[in-house]
C-alpha cells in the first residue's frame, strides 16, 4: 500500500543516513535482496545466551514494543539450558516490523552483562504468525515435558494467548546424546574423562 511504502521510504532514508548510503534494496532486504512488503518475522542475532524467552519479552516491553509482536521463539539447548543467541519475532505489521529492525540493530543494553551487539534480519526459513504456529503445533517442541522457555509463545495486545492446539498427537523430544569423552594416549583410548 502506498502507506507501507511511504514507511519504507522513511525507513530506508533514516538508514541509509546511518549506513553511509547503503542502497535501498539491501537496507530493505537484510542484505539478501529478497525483502518483501508483506514480511513481519525478524530474526535477531547475538543476543546473550543467558536469555530466557520471557527476559527477551520483557525486554521488548521495556523498549516500547509491547503491543506490536504475536509471537516470540528463541530456541535453547536442552543440554546447557541456556539459547543459542538468536531469536525469531513476528511483528504484528510491517511497518511495526521496520521500526522494530531500526531499533534493534546495533541494540546493546542487554538486562545482563554482556559486549554483544544485536543484528536484526528478515526471517528466511519462517514468514508470518501462522507459518509459525503450523510449524510448531505439532512439533515436539511442544511436547508436555518441554520446559515453557523453550517453546515458542504467542502474544495479543501484550498479553501472552495460548498458543493453538496440535492436530496430532505430540510425540515426545528425542534427546541427543552428548558425545563420550575419549582421550587417547598415544592413540589408545583411555577413561579419563
């Protein structure tokens, strides 16, 4: 809509002040040239491993983004407890999506000690709220046994919503096995671990 493109434009013209004249169509595009006027999934990168998913939206909160997301991820290891330092957010509308891509960039007052610096990008696996929800529905993600902060979890008007039933039965998460430790002295393996 013309509106959406008057965002961008503005958007595109704030960043491009800010990146010393980066085309448009990389600005727009997270750098990969496949931005479309009808995305709202963000993926943010580098965030602290320490992270739970609900410090992330209280974090959101705090910014002033508490009525613009539906949905947050941020995938953890079940072996260390802690995330993988990324997360996906989807915006409830593009324009809330461009704001939220120019206020995160570069974003690095973290509720925890912590030099990283977020990177903000469009979302290339996952587009849109339900693209998500049909993803993980009946994933065993959502298994009963999976702690909450490792599920994905949507959000109306900041208020969290149960995230929709699966259509099939949820089979339990397969653990992977961490690797045994094998030292060897020269060459021969020990029990040293």
């Amino acid at each position: 809509t013309a509106s959406q493109r008057s965002s961008l434009s503005e958007w595109v013209s704030d960043e491009s002040a800010e990146t010393g004249g980066e085309s448009a169509d990389v600005i727009a595009a997270g750098g990969n040239g496949d931005w479309s006027m009808s995305q709202t999934t963000v993926m943010m990168r580098n965030i602290p491993v320490e992270y739970s998913r609900s410090m992330l939206v209280e974090l959101l909160n705090r910014e002033g983004y508490s009525t613009t997301y539906d949905l947050v991820y941020l995938p953890m290891n079940f072996g260390s407890m802690q995330g993988f330092g990324y997360a996906f957010i989807n915006l409830v509308s593009v324009e809330a999506a461009l704001a939220f891509r120019a206020h995160f960039e570069a974003f690095s007052d973290w509720q925890v000690g912590s030099d990283k610096t977020c990177e903000v990008s469009w979302s290339n696996v996952l587009q849109g709220r339900q693209a998500h929800i049909e993803r993980y529905r009946n994933s065993p993600l959502m298994h009963p046994s999976v702690p909450d902060e490792f599920k994905p979890a949507c959000y109306a008007s900041g208020r969290r919503v149960p995230f929709p039933a699966p259509t099939q039965r949820i089979k339990a998460p397969r653990h992977r096995k961490e690797p045994k430790c094998m030292l060897t002295i020269q060459g021969a393996p020990t029990e040293d671990c």
